[in-house]
C-alpha cells in the first residue's frame, strides 16, 4: 500500500501581486497581438534578453535551460507589420480541399493539361521547400519576438497549403505529377545562414518572382478552378512578401552598416536564380508556361512573348519590391541576366 502523498506547502510567490496590472482591451479587430502588444509589452530594440524560451514579459525563472542561438537584437528579425501580418493569416485561411471549384474542372487538350500538370508539379516542390526555409529559422527566433516566430508558423500553414494544391491540381483532371523542378535557386535559399540573408533572398527574390507569376493566374490557368487557386495562393504570398519587404525595411532603418553585406547575397542569388538554371527558365517550366499563356502549342509564339512580359513583370516588381524597403539602388546593379527584363 502507498503512502499519501503529503500536501505541500503552500509557496504562492508566482502570484506577484500585480505590481504592474496589465489588462489589455480587444480593439474593433478583436484581441489582436496589436492590442495585447500595449501597456508597455512590445519589442524592444535595447530589451535585455536571454536563450531560454521565455516570451516577453514573463519573468525569468534562474534555472530555465537556454535552448540553442537565438538573435540578439530585434532588427536581426524584425518586421513592424508582423503582428498584423499573422493576424491576416489566422483570419484568411482557407482549404484546398473545399474553396476551389473542382467540381467544376473539365476535360482540356492534352498539351493544355500537361503544362498545367508540368507547372503544378514543379510549384508543389518549390512550396514544399517554402516551408522548410522559415521553418528552419524557427529556433533563432527569440521569445522576445515571438511574434515574428508566429508570422513565420502561418507561412508554414500557407505553404502546407500551397504544396497541397498544386499537387492536387496536378492529379484532379487526368495529367499526373510530370518533371522535378530545377531546383537550384531553392538549394540557394536553404543555405542562407543569416536570418536576413534568408528574407531577402526568399520572402523578397523568390517569393517576389512566385506571386508575379501566380498574379498573371487569370492569363495562365485554363480553367476557373485555376485560377481560383492562383487567386487564392497569391493572396496568401502577398504577406509573405510583405514580411520580407518591411524586415529589410527595418534592417536598413536600424543597421544601415549591413546594406553592401544585401547587396553581396543579391548578386549572388541573381547569377543563379536570374539565369538559365533558374525555376523559371528551366525547359518543362518555359515551355509549358508558354503553352498555357499562348493558349495551346499551335499559339506557342504568342506564348514566349506573354512569357517575357511575366520576366519583365517579375524584374519590374522586384525592382520596386527593393525600392519601398530602401534599396532603390539595387537598379543600377542588377545582375547581367535580369537587367534585359528591368526597363
Ligand atoms: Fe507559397
Ligand atoms: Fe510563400
């Protein structure tokens, strides 16, 4: 027979008494992180952190294990709008398995399905890997700003999402899963070993490069389940590419020392995404982006120059994307093989 165990005595030192009440209001939005962000609980650039797990403003407890590296100063991670930015994505989550019409999908040409079937193939790899990018800055994220580790987990939501439906596409209407993407540029962005060096080349380049693609949907998805799922994948990248933008933002605001360190990532990423190993220009990916955009193979030159207007659009929007977060001068050191698509 076991002894009772006996009750402990009572400590009760976690209850603090509330030197500091913090009581937070739900704003019209709800209780956003903005709101419970008030009464002096946001980031700080000069907040005294450590590695442990603790979030900000709970009080540290001497004998928590540290957990790993984690960044030291806010603007290693930082982006303004990131509280915002995951409450968009908590609110506007959607499922590939019921909001896009697939009922609705109809018998096409074979050559029309193929190059769907070829781009949803290749889009189903580079989202699967739009996923462990952030994922694996997840443990650099201090509690200090969780925040930006909860904006990171909804991309990861998106990109499950994402992954998902273009495979979906790929085996909902006869085509099958074709050829394995290129690849190369992705390699890139697993490699980054700086938080920001990982932003910029995935949130701002890659992404960028993506959702000027997915934002030409209505010209290149034969059907309206297409592009609905265009419609739908783009709006979740538009975040994404928000983070990125206003992180580098931030980056320069607080750390203009590091803007040759971007620019040296950027050249490197432009010589091997921006040329003839890239995603984009990969042979299965060209050629059935120019049968779909043409509408077919008999329209195929009508396809190629669609399809230089979207490299045009890509750079253009790139370019500008650069722009708004305080690096306008990436223009006059464009890498050779986008500076055709810049004017
Ligand atoms: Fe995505
Ligand atoms: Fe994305």
């Amino acid at each position: 027979m076991s002894a009772t165990p006996e009750t402990p005595a009572l400590d009760l030192s976690w209850l603090d008494l509330f030197d500091e009440p913090a009581a937070v209001e739900p704003s019209d939005r709800g209780l956003t992180l903005e709101a419970i962000a008030a009464n002096g609980l946001a980031a700080r650039e000069d907040a005294p952190r450590d590695m442990t797990p603790r979030l900000r403003g709970a009080s540290a407890r001497a004998n928590a294990h540290r957990q790993g590296l984690t960044y030291q100063t806010k603007a290693d991670v930082w982006a303004d709008q990131c509280l915002a930015l995951y409450e968009e994505a908590v609110q506007r989550q959607w499922s590939s398995a019921r909001d896009i019409p697939w009922g609705e999908l109809e018998p096409l040409p074979d050559e029309t399905e193929r190059a769907v079937c070829q781009l949803a193939t290749m889009l189903a790899e580079v989202e699967f890997i739009a996923g462990d990018v952030p994922g694996q800055w997840l443990p650099s994220i201090s509690g200090d700003e969780f925040e930006v580790g909860l904006f990171l987990m909804s991309q990861i939501m998106d990109e499950a999402r994402h992954t998902d439906v273009f495979r979906k596409r790929a085996l909902a209407n006869g085509g099958g899963l074709l050829a394995q993407g290129a690849g190369l540029g992705l390699r890139n962005l697993l490699d980054a070993k700086d938080f920001t060096e990982m932003s910029v080349l995935m949130h701002v380049q890659a992404e960028g490069f993506v959702q000027s693609m997915f934002r030409m949907g209505e010209l290149i998805g034969p059907t309206a389940a297409d592009k609905r799922i265009f419609r739908m994948a783009a709006q979740d990248e538009s975040r994404h590419l928000a983070f990125g933008v206003m992180h580098l933002k931030h980056v320069l605001a607080e750390t203009p020392e590091r803007r040759e360190e971007i620019h040296h990532y950027l050249d490197r990423a432009e010589e091997r995404s921006g040329g003839g190993s890239g995603d984009v220009t990969f042979p299965p990916v060209f050629e059935s982006l120019a049968i779909l955009l043409g509408g077919g193979r008999d329209h195929f030159d009508e396809g190629v120059a669609k399809f230089l207007l979207l490299r045009r659009r890509q750079v253009r929007e790139y370019l500008h994307r650069l722009d708004v977060a305080g690096l306008g001068d990436r223009r006059e050191r464009l890498g050779p093989a986008l500076t055709p698509f810049a004017a």
